[in-house]
C-alpha cells in the first residue's frame, strides 16, 4: 500500500472502524464475514488481534505521543508467531521490503509490513511471478477444531469514494495462502471471490464476498483483525510453512471456481499485499512453553502461584484459557447446576479445557462426601484428547466452542451429565481434577 495513503489515513480518519463496520455489510453483500467484528459468521469470523478493557480488536499502538488503547493486550489465543523467513520474492523493488517485519506478535501498525509488490498488464502478459514470501514457526501449527493460524493484512475502510465498493469499502490487497508440512509441498487454500468487476489501483472490496484470501480484514488506524485458515479445508495433519503469494487484482488471477479476482490494482510504492503478522492458534503447548509466563516475575511462575490475586493458580489459569497476569478468573472455575430429564433431577458439570494442552489431564470426579479418598472419576481426557467417559461409567458428555468467535474452536466448553439421579437427601459432589502428565502435579 502507498506510505502517503497511510498518513493520510493515519491523520483524517484513525477512529473511523467501528463506525463504518456495519455500512460495508450493506455494499452488495455476499455471506462471508465483515471487515472486523463479526463474531457470528461460520465462514471465517475474522479474529482480533488485541482484546482488553479497551475493547475487542482495539490495537495498543504507539501514535507518537501516547498509547492507544493502553490497557490492551495481544490476543493470548495465539500460542506462536511467525518466526523465521524461509523466502521472500517481491516482484518488484518496494519502500516496504525487510521481510523481518512479518516476524512476532501483530501490532496494528499499518507500517510495521513487508510488501510483495505489483505486477503491471505487461508483466502479467508476460507470465512474471507475482510477489510472494514463505514464513515458519518454531512449532508446527496443528489441524485443531477451527481456524487453526490468522494472517493480518494493513488492510483500512475508505471513508471517502475510492471505486470499487466505495465508502465502508475496505483496500485490502489480496493473496493466496499456500502451506506445507516439510517446506517443498505445498497446498493452496480453496477461494472465493465474488467481486463482480474491477475496483480501480486504490478502490476497495465489500469482504463479505471473499473467503480464504489473506487481506479481507482490517488492521490499520487502531484496529486490528486477522484473517482465519482452517486445515482442515486443505487437508494437513498439521503444517511447519505458510505462504502468501500476491494477487495483482486485474482479473487475471482466478479463484477456486475460476472467477476473476479483483482487488486495489495496479498501485505503487508498498505495493501488493502487505504482510504485518501470523500468529498461531493451534500449537501444542506444555506449562513451561507457555507464553503467558513471560509476563510473570521470575518467582511469581509456579504452577501453585496466584500472581494476579484472583484464587485461580497458574496451573488452573493455564488449564481453563485464563491469563495468569490479570485477574480474569470470572466464568473459568468449574459450575455444577441440577438439569430435569424424564422427571429425574440429574446434576451437571461444566468447565473449559484446551485441546492444545499436551502435559494436562482432567478428571472429572463424583464423591458423596468431601474425603480425600471417596472421589471417582467418572470422565477424563488426556493430551489434549476430547472428554469420554471412564470405564464403567456412562455419563453424557458434550463439547462446544467455549469461544464468542465462531472461527476459534480450541478451547472447549465441556458438559458432564452424571447418569445417576441426583439423591433427595444427602449430598453428591463434583469436581474436575487437573494434572501434569510430565510431573504428576495436580489442582481441583
């Protein structure tokens, strides 16, 4: 994208998102998701990349003076960023060409991108590659439930005519996302493009016609969201590179269905798609790896401490997808509320738990009284595995999305149902036990 575009972005309209969120749903709309904030699309609802007191998708970014959004934090659903840069191939000399600033965490800053570059209508005649860079992780990404990574574009809503979809419209540069598990095979995600005609070299898209492309969702002027991938639509087991590869939005270039793909085109300077950030959802995780504990003192990072005073320790936050730095333990401790089924009272256990968790166990435990020896378990996963019932023992289990996003899935909200009817009189008590597979430490 032109540096002189995001200054002027940067000066006249830096509040301007959320405003012109709901406008651009009505811009010839088609059922994918908006350009931020749209929790509830089963397509691919677009991910923040800061939550906080200040507001979901609201990025902490620096403006020269003070921070925005002070109280605000990366997004702690993200278990890994890109870390190295395997290639980087811009089709043409770019102002925005040092790879390493697709590396770590997202910012939010509309500058903080490496460029893939254009291509012109001779060039594309000529068959030039397009730009394009390939990033990996420390860890490899896994197929989990839902999107498993999130690209973050600088993508910005217009707030005066462009072309294309027009004010509420978002210039958002397009790419393939292409991924492998060894680095020499890779597979393309399946695309959609619906954008009927060509938007202009600085018009804009209504995203809600496009899906698996990097660059339908805004990250600039203080907000920030991603566009989520899911593995299972290519396939992969699990994955170690992510590739993005420029769409020079003449029409030329084609999606899954062979429609043309139009995007801002042709433009100049920090040309093409411009990369900001890759953050990972799906990344096996074990207590010590976490990332959370890098924000702890160095003697407030045991499994027992309480750093943020809130009753959960950090092995119970890590465990039910809390933040072991903020007081956040509202809604994560385990509930038990009685259900009427066939006019017997049944009792019910509800907690979280994360698939991504390779070192943890969770018990799920009955008892009619509170001694040390009388609890059964009645339910249990292990490494990450799905709740199921105990030998001899048929609970009902269910498991959902414990997410508002209907694009993240890892962290499950899981349902107990003991079979046997709650007694009359006398009392029955639940409980989920947490363990360390690795060490055998253990909270209730």
């Amino acid at each position: 994208m032109n540096a002189h575009r995001h200054l002027s972005h940067r000066v006249q309209a830096l509040r301007v998102g959320s405003a012109l969120g709901a406008l651009v749903a009505s811009l010839s709309a088609g059922t994918y998701s908006a350009a931020l904030n749209d929790p509830a699309n089963a397509y691919d609802a677009p991910v923040p990349g800061f939550i906080g007191p200040d507001g979901i998708g609201m990025a902490r970014l620096w403006n020269g003076l003070a921070y925005e959004n002070p109280a605000n934090y990366v997004n702690p659903v993200f278990f890994g960023w890109a870390e190295s840069v395997a290639a980087y191939s811009p089709s043409e000399l770019t102002s925005f060409a040092d790879a390493s600033l697709a590396l770590g965490p997202v910012t939010g800053d509309d500058f903080d991108v490496v460029s893939l570059g254009d291509l012109s209508s001779d060039q594309i005649t000529a068959h030039a590659p397009p730009g394009s860079i390939t990033v990996t992780l420390a860890k490899p990404i896994r197929n989990l439930t839902g999107a498993d990574f999130v690209i973050f574009e600088n993508g910005y809503l217009a707030t005066y005519y462009q072309g294309g979809a027009g004010i509420g419209g978002i210039f958002g540069e397009l790419a393939y996302v292409e991924v492998s598990d060894d680095g020499v095979t890779f597979k393309r995600f399946p695309s959609a493009s619906l954008t009927a005609s060509a938007v202009g070299s600085y018009g804009t898209l209504n995203p809600t016609n496009i899906h698996n492309l990097a660059g339908k969702h805004l990250n600039s002027g203080g907000d920030s969201w991603g566009t989520p991938f899911d593995l299972a639509e290519v396939g992969l087991a699990q994955i170690t590179h992510i590739r993005l590869v420029d769409i020079p939005g003449s029409g030329a270039f084609k999606d899954t269905a062979g429609h043309s793909i139009y995007d801002a085109w042709l433009t100049w300077g920090s040309a093409g798609f411009d990369l900001e950030a890759v953050g990972s959802i799906s990344t096996a995780m074990t207590y010590a790896q976490w990332p959370q504990l890098a924000s702890l003192p160095q003697d407030q990072r045991g499994e027992s401490d309480d750093p943020d005073g809130d009753g959960l320790p950090n092995l119970l936050e890590y465990a039910f997808a809390r933040m072991p730095g903020v007081a956040d333990a509202a809604g994560a401790a385990p509930t038990c509320v009685m259900v009427t089924e066939g006019g017997a009272r049944h009792a019910e256990l509800r907690f979280l738990r994360d698939e991504r968790l390779t070192d943890l166990s969770y018990e799920v435990q009955v008892s009619d009284s509170l001694s040390n020896d009388a609890w059964t378990t009645i339910a249990a996963s292990s490494a990450g595995a799905p709740v199921v019932a105990a030998s001899g023992y048929n609970p009902a289990i269910v498991e959902t999305s414990a997410s508002g996003i209907a694009s993240i899935g890892v962290v499950r909200q899981v349902t107990v149902r003991d079979t046997l009817a709650a007694p009359r009189a006398g009392k029955r008590f639940f409980r989920v036990k947490v363990s360390q597979l690795s060490t055998g430490g253990t909270a209730q």
